[in-house]
C-alpha cells in the first residue's frame, strides 16, 4: 500500500546520522532526511548545471538512504559493506513492493545502480553524498564543535570527491 511507503519516508525523520551522533557527542544530530532533502537540492543544481540526467540523479538521490527507514544507519565500524549490502537490499524489494509494478521495477533499477557505483550518476550521488556531509561538517565547525573531529568527515569527503566542480566548492566551503 502506498500508505506504507509513505510512512517509511516519514520514518527518515527519526533516524539519525550515526556518524555526526557517535563521533561529535550529539544527542540530537540531523536525520537521514535531513541529510537526503539537503542532498537532493544540491543533486538538482549542480546535476542542472553540469547538463547531467537530473530526473534520474534526484531520484537516486532521494531512494539512495530510504533503506535506513527500516535498517538505520550503520556506521563503517559496526558492520562489513557485504552485510550492510545485503541488508539494504533485502530491505529496498520490501519498501517498494508495494507500489506500481512499473515505479518498484525503475526504482529497483535506481537502486541496484546506485548501489554498483559505476555510471556517471551513480558516482556523482555519491559524491554529492560526500559534499553534503561536507556541508553538515562545516555547520558542526560553525556551531563550534571540535575541529579535530569534525576533520575526519571533511578528510572523507575530500578523499571521495573527484568531480572537478564540486572539487572547487568543497575549497570554497574551507576557506
């Protein structure tokens, strides 16, 4: 039922970063929604900008943490990529069996290629992935939480990026 679907998006609300919560001390870090709706935006603009599939990028970037509605939000430290892999995927086919057969088939297809990591937009998600966290760091470093903390997230995101434009906002954010 859509119903459903509808309220495991709800649910991303109330799911926290893990990362932001164990490493900075907060109680109250930003929700995986947070982090898709800022996400998504940057997604849209610079995919715009870039001339890329933004149709498909935004729809990756929205489906690509909706799995943590149901399994939450793993850090690399307290899971293996393989278990986390199969977890989340046994989770995206029960999210979206519910829908229209033709919309669970293309998000699946969204999914698996997101998942690959290997064409032009499911790599760019991914670095905008970084580039948010990169942006959420910053708001930490502003709110004045510990720079030697937050440097790891930052070191994370510039180690990801390779996209040459958002190399270029990422030295303009640190500046």
């Amino acid at each position: 039922m859509l119903e459903d679907f509808f309220q495991i998006i709800i649910n991303l609300k109330n799911v926290q970063r893990k990362g932001w919560k164990n490493k900075l001390d907060l109680k109250n870090s930003e929700s995986v929604a947070d982090h898709s709706y800022s996400m998504a935006f940057m997604a849209l603009v610079i995919s715009e900008i870039q001339g890329m599939d933004t149709k498909k990028i935004i729809k990756m970037s929205l489906l690509h943490d909706l799995v943590e509605s149901v399994v939450g939000d793993f850090t690399p430290d307290e899971i293996t990529k393989t278990k986390k892999h199969e977890l989340e995927n046994n989770s995206m086919k029960k999210i979206i069996a519910n829908l229209p057969n033709n919309l669970s088939h293309e998000y699946q297809q969204i999914w698996d290629e997101f998942q690959i990591h290997q064409s032009e937009e499911s790599v760019f998600v991914h670095e905008i992935d970084k580039l948010e966290m990169a942006f959420q760091a910053k708001t930490y470093l502003d709110k004045g939480f510990s720079k030697e903390k937050i440097q790891l997230f930052i070191d994370a995101a510039n180690k990801e990026i390779r996209n040459t434009y958002l190399k270029k906002i990422m030295a303009n954010l640190f500046q």
